[in-house]
C-alpha cells in the first residue's frame, strides 16, 4: 500500500514553483520527485517516515550521476524540504559498523 493510498500519481508540494524553492537546480527538483516516489514507496504500511537508500541506489532510481547527485542532495538539505540523516548500525560486538547508511524523511 502506497503511504498516500494511492499508486497511480505522485503528490508534489507546490513550494518547488515558489520562492526560495524555485531556484533550486533543475537536478535538485528531480532528485526531489524521485525522493517523493521513494517516500510513497517505502513509508507504506510500516508507519515509518524516512527511507534508507544509498547513493548508488539513488544514483540509479533518478538516473543522475554520482557528483550530481550529491550536489542535488546538499541544495535539498539546505533547503529544508527534505531532512537527510546518516546513521551506522550497531555490530554484534557492541561496536557501530564503519559503513554508513543515510535516511530521507520528506517535509
């Protein structure tokens, strides 16, 4: 089940079209709508209100390259539509694992 009850439209804030949003880059807006899809996708039922995606995950969901999408990903944070966190996981030993995995929760 889609977060919105719906699968069959995306619903975007009107912000984008409104000052400060609409100077965001064109890449920023995109990396946006699909951060929207992600969001409709995979806070559904569980009641969550962030996702867990990487940056080669979401290099490939909104076909934007590397350096791109991290300059995309600092405009949207920046901006305050979307609040991206970083956190690690903790290991069996009790220790936090060197990898990082990075949370999105849409405003």
């Amino acid at each position: 089940m889609a977060k919105y009850g719906n699968s069959y439209y995306l619903e975007l804030t009107r912000k984008l079209w409104e000052e400060p949003y609409c100077k965001l880059s064109i890449n920023a807006k995109w990396l946006y709508c699909t951060l929207k899809e992600l969001e409709q996708r995979y806070c559904g039922a569980n009641g969550r209100n962030y996702f867990i995606r990487s940056n080669e995950e979401l290099c490939q969901d909104s076909g934007i390259g590397i350096s791109t999408l991290k300059k995309a990903k600092a405009e949207l944070a920046k901006s305050k539509l979307v609040i991206i966190g970083t956190a690690h996981w903790k290991l069996e030993n009790g220790k936090l694992s060197e990898k990082k995995i990075t949370s999105y929760t849409i405003i």
